[in-house]
C-alpha cells in the first residue's frame, strides 16, 4: 500500500495541513489524534508518522517512541476524563496503518459491551461536542497548556467540562 493509498497516511497529511484542527500532540515518529472514525468523547489514536504495517514493522526509534507514548496519553486521558480505567486495541484489519486506539468506556458501558460498540461504531457512542471538548482538553494536557478541569457525568459517563 502506498501513502497516497492510505487512509490513515492520507489523513496525517491533512492534520498536517494549516486548515486543519491538526494533532493533539505529536512526537519524532508518532502523531495523536481524536478517534479517526467516530467522534467518541476521550477515544484518541496513535499513529505512525511514516507509513507502517503493524508493530512488527516499527524501526527503532518508533519502538522507543511507543511505550512511553502510550503511558503518557493513559495518564493524560485519566486526568481529564476522570476515567478509572483507559482501554486500548490496535487490529489493523479495516486501515493497515500502525496505529493504536485509547480511551475511557461510559460508566453506563464496560468491557466487551462497550468494545464491540465501539468497533461496530454504534453511533450511540457518538458524541461530537463531548468529543471535541475532551480532545481540546488532551491537546492542552499533552502540551503543557492550562485547560478547564473535566468531570464524568455520572449517567452516561460522557465527560463534561466543570470544576475539580
């Protein structure tokens, strides 16, 4: 597959791009974005810069990269979130483009229920302000910047921006 063939390449181009609302946070080798195929408030993706297939596939430096990334955004989806636990998957069936996949279930949702729900992107999960907000408040988290605190709401679980 080559990069202009790839939707996840593709879409790392336009991130890249001035008109665009961009990365979250970007490292030497990897770039966070909001979940690129559903707007699910917390879910994020890691994604290689350069084109890959899988892990296996990784160089060096984006082996290096990768654990600390992910602890990092755990960490970071933890605090705005409030989320006692970040779940994570990486298939690579749908788009084979190195990327993983992170972020809180609803407190109404757990486990496989919210897994599958969220691969078969069960537009119930869909929540593109809630969304956006979070993702606003990771890219502040992730780079350092003052943000507003978030809680969860207790009945669905979406986190909403108030006080600590």
């Amino acid at each position: 597959m080559t990069n202009t063939e790839c939707p996840l390449c593709v879409r790392a181009a336009t991130l890249e791009a001035a008109a665009a609302p961009g990365w979250l946070t970007r490292t030497g080798h990897w770039g966070v974005s909001p979940h690129p195929a559903i707007p699910v408030p917390g879910w994020i993706a890691a994604q290689t810069l350069r084109h890959t297939e899988g892990l296996g596939a990784l160089n060096a430096a984006e082996s290096a990269e990768l654990g600390p990334l992910l602890a990092r955004l755990s960490a970071a989806v933890t605090r705005v979130t409030g989320s006692e636990r970040v779940y994570t998957y990486s298939l690579g069936e749908g788009c084979p483009h190195t990327h993983i996949l992170l972020g809180p279930p609803r407190r109404d949702l757990r486990g496989p229920d919210f897994v599958t729900a969220l691969l078969r992107r069960d537009e119930s999960l869909a929540d593109a302000a809630g969304a956006s907000r979070i993702a606003g408040a990771l890219a502040d988290e992730l780079n350092g910047r003052p943000h507003p605190p978030t809680t969860g709401n207790p009945t669905t679980g979406t986190p909403t921006t108030g006080k600590r």
